[in-house]
C-alpha cells in the first residue's frame, strides 16, 4: 500500500476532516508545520498567530492520541524550511513518498502553491461547510444579483433549520427589523468565556512574543480556548448568557462594553473547531424550548449558514483575483490611525484600540466605523483588505477578502452590495456612546470642529455621482444634496478636501 502525507493546515483543525476521512492511520503519516511565511505574508495579530499555533498543537497531541503518525514541526525547530510547501517537501523525503491529501485551503495563494508543488498532491472538497462550489455556482448561475438574502433561504430549505413544513418559522425568513436597537444603558454579561493558558499554551505565547512581537497587537492577556472541549464551552456559555438579547443589540457599540452580547465563536468556526451546523442547531434547540427569542436565533443562524457560506460561495467563483478589485478607482494610502496612530475621532480611537488589545470587533465596527471611513476617505482596497486579513483574530481570506472588499469597500462593484455601505456620524452617534466626549460635534456639520464622518460622506456621494445617482437605494441622499444651498454644498466640499489632504500628508485628523 502506498504511503500518503495527510497535510492538516492550522485552520482544518477538525476531526472529520476529509483528508483524514480518506486517509489509513495505519500507513499514512499526518504532516502539520508551524511556519513564518503564513504568519509573516502579511503581519498577523499575534494573538491570532498564538490561537492559531496552540490550537495546532493540541490538535496533533489529539491526532496521536487517536493513533495517527503525526509529523509536527514547531517554528522554531533546525530543519524548518517556513513554508508549507517545504514541508511537504522536506517529509516526503523523509518518508519515501510524493503522494500527498489534502483538504482544499480556503485560500487561493495556498491552493495554488500546493498546484505547484513538484508532489503528487490530490485536493479534496473541505466538506465542513454546507455549500459545495458547484452547489453555489449553480445557484448563482443565471442571476442578475447574488444577493445573500434569496441564498439564506434556499439555505433554510436545505438544512431544515427554523423551518415549519414549507415555510420559515414565525412566517418571516427575516427578523433583521427587530435586530437595531440602539446601545443598552446595561450590558449583563462582561463578555465571552475566559480561558486560562495552560503550559503548552504559555509556551507558545513565549514563542510567539519572541518571533513576532513587532507585530500590531497586544498578545497578552491571552484568553481564547485553543481546543474543541474549549470552543463548545465558549459556545454554551454564549447560548446560555449572551444569545437571549444577542439579537437586540447585534449592531450597538459601547466603548466599556467591548463584547456586548456577541459569540466570539467565529475564531473556533474558522479553524476548524466548531462546525456550521452544530451551532446553528443548539440555538435552534433552545429557541424550540423557549430561552431565546426568534430574533435571536433567526439573526445568528442566518450569520452561518446564510453569510457565512455565502461570502465563501463568492469567494470561490470570483476567483483569485477577486482581492485585486478597485471599482470606485480609490487608491488613497490606508492612515496611521489604523495601526494605532493618533485620531482625534473617538469612535476610529475606541475601535482600533478594541482591535489591537483583543484582536477582535464586531462586524458593526468593522463595517460601519473603520469600514465606512476608509471607503469615505478613498483609501485603496487592497490595503484595507490586507489590514483587515492581519488583524483579526477571525480573519482567513475566503471569509475576509469578500466582506471587505465586496460589502466594506464596493470595491467589487455591486457583487455583494446593492449599494455602498456608507453613512454619516449621525449613524455612529444612533447606535453607540462613541460621540460622547469627541473632540468633534456629530451634529456639526461644517467648519474645524465638524464630523469628519458628516463632510467625508457628501463628499463620496458627489465624487461618485455617476456612478450612483441612479442607484433605487441612494437616490433619496442625492435629493438631499441638491436641495442644499450651492454655498453651503461648497463649504461642505471644502470641508472634506482638508480632511483628506491632511489625511494624504500624514496628520492626524
């Protein structure tokens, strides 16, 4: 019998694995290798790069146990070649084979490394999510729009999840109305599970603060769980704590409140820890038994197996060249405030602050602060993309580059959006505290002590006019701009340029 590599990446962390499903213990040797190209290609949070590399370890320690030839390689040892294709190289050779399995990355720069990889190396369909390729792309064929929404329900249908016969659960396939409360005055849980390092994890948070510390990022306190027996805690706490008003207040933002009532499961999903439908149906399970309400089951359940498979299903048929896509031409540089450099705008501050201590925020801050300013401001995808991919700590390409460069950005010029998701300060002020204390007035709407968010917005919407004004979605917001006196739309230009030209020299705004 022919002996085989099963090469297990550091987000394939999943037992059922397909590689795994169709590889021979008894003959087949597992290959999973710590190396710097996939933390250094581009500069990863190193709590992310630390979940990532303890989560590996126990996963071969549990490979073994399960009787499986394990060949591990830690970053740091002597022979590390720091590529995965070098890996591969280095135990075929040690091995006598150039046979290798493995389930397909979710990441187009690593398929094709391992397509040109001198091995005989044979790709199978990573089964954990619910939408094969095939099953997207014949969705998707034919369709003027590839909107998430008709997906989500042929989603529904597919899994049985909230379903009542033929119809959905509540006769409603969307409870999203029910979905944007504003800030609570009183968060009662402080947040997700907490998990203490063990040894192993300590030492890989030695090795990591010594081998990346330069990067963005606080790596410690480190508290995320590194194994499933963890990821399910975290999982049931949330369902048993947070899930009952997550709904409610799954857009708000509070600067003390990091967490609010949110899962932070999605890092366990997207390593491998956690699958799709498990969780779906353990909130289905305690919807049924009446501890959560519908908006609360709907709106999570609709996150996996509506957006998730989504954006991957987008990420696969636009192809790899989809991260390269600049339809609004912006090519501004990405400003330091990103990187922690100073903003006089408390609610960039806060989120940036949020994302460099815990490698974490929710996908309002992410879309609707860092997101929106970015795309106000005119800042090139690509680099916004890339910041995004670096630091989150649930950030892999397939589920990254498509919220980014498709709903965050447009960049991909209406695939995912029907419009741009851009909003003034009015929205931020609505659904957070952040403009409380700012050195700006959110109601200001000209002059030095203005919103940066309120002049940048009327600003895009003019610049992008052609594009836009026959857009169904936006023509309201163009009335509104012409209705205005032409002195005042002038100062409001004015306005915005010297944001923007202060942003283009490097000040801080």
């Amino acid at each position: 019998m022919v002996r085989r590599l099963v090469l297990v990446l550091g987000d394939q962390l999943s037992e059922g694995l397909s590689a795994l499903a169709q590889a021979d213990p008894a003959h087949d040797v597992v290959v999973m290798a710590e190396v710097m190209a996939e933390g250094t290609y581009v500069r990863h949070h190193p709590k992310k790069i630390a979940l990532v590399l303890a989560a590996m370890r126990k996963f071969a320690k549990h490979l073994q146990g399960l009787g499986w030839q394990v060949a591990y390689t830690e970053l740091d040892d002597a022979d590390n070649t720091q590529s995965i294709v070098g890996e591969l190289i280095r135990r075929a050779a040690q091995f006598d084979t150039a046979h290798v399995l493995a389930t397909e990355p979710a990441e187009w720069r690593v398929i094709e490394a391992l397509r040109d990889a001198p091995l005989d190396v044979r790709l199978l369909q990573d089964d954990r999510f619910l939408a094969s390729h095939q099953m997207f792309a014949d969705w998707a064929e034919g369709r003027k729009q590839l909107r998430m929404e008709y997906f989500y329900r042929d989603m529904r249908r597919l899994t049985g999840l909230m379903m009542e016969g033929d119809k959905p659960a509540g006769d409603k396939w969307n409870f999203d109305h029910d979905n944007r409360k504003a800030a609570p005055k009183d968060v009662t849980v402080s947040g997700p599970l907490v998990f203490e390092p063990d040894a192993d994890t300590l030492a890989v948070l030695d090795l990591v603060e010594a081998r990346f510390g330069d990067h963005f990022g606080q790596l410690r306190p480190f508290s995320y769980a590194v194994d499933r027996a963890g990821a399910l805690k975290a999982l049931d706490f949330f369902i048993a704590h947070a899930l009952p008003k997550f709904g409610d207040y799954q857009d708000a933002m509070l600067s003390d409140h990091r967490f609010l009532y949110h899962a932070v499961i999605s890092p366990y999903l997207n390593i491998g820890l956690l699958g799709p439908l498990e969780v779906c149906r353990a909130v289905e399970a305690v919807w049924k038994d009446g501890h959560v309400p519908i908006n609360a089951a709907e709106g999570f359940i609709r996150q996996i197996i509506g957006w998730r498979e989504y954006v991957r299903g987008i990420y696969f048929l636009e192809g790899p060249e989809y991260v390269q896509r600049n339809a609004l031409e912006h090519g501004a540089d990405l400003p330091a405030l990103y990187w922690g450099g100073p903003t006089k705008m408390r609610c960039l501050s806060k989120a940036v602050e949020q994302t460099e201590a815990e490698a974490y925020a929710h996908h309002i801050q992410r879309l609707m602060v860092t997101g929106n300013f970015a795309l106000l401001a005119g800042v090139d995808p690509h680099q916004v993309h890339e910041w995004y991919l670096a630091v989150y700590l649930d950030a892999f390409e397939w589920v990254e580059a498509p919220n980014t460069v498709g709903m965050s950005q447009f960049a991909d010029g209406g695939i995912i959006a029907s419009k741009p998701y851009v909003s003034s300060g009015a929205y931020i002020n609505r659904m957070s505290d952040y403009c409380k204390g700012c050195h700006y007035s959110v109601t200001q709407k000209t002059g030095e002590g203005a919103c940066p968010f309120n002049t940048l917005y009327w600003h895009f919407l003019d610049r992008h006019r052609a594009r836009f004004s026959n857009n169904a979605r936006m023509g309201n917001m163009y009335r509104t701009w012409d209705r205005m006196d032409e002195d005042k739309r002038a100062t409001v230009l004015s306005d915005a340029q010297t944001v923007l030209d202060r942003l283009g020299a490097g000040e801080p705004v």
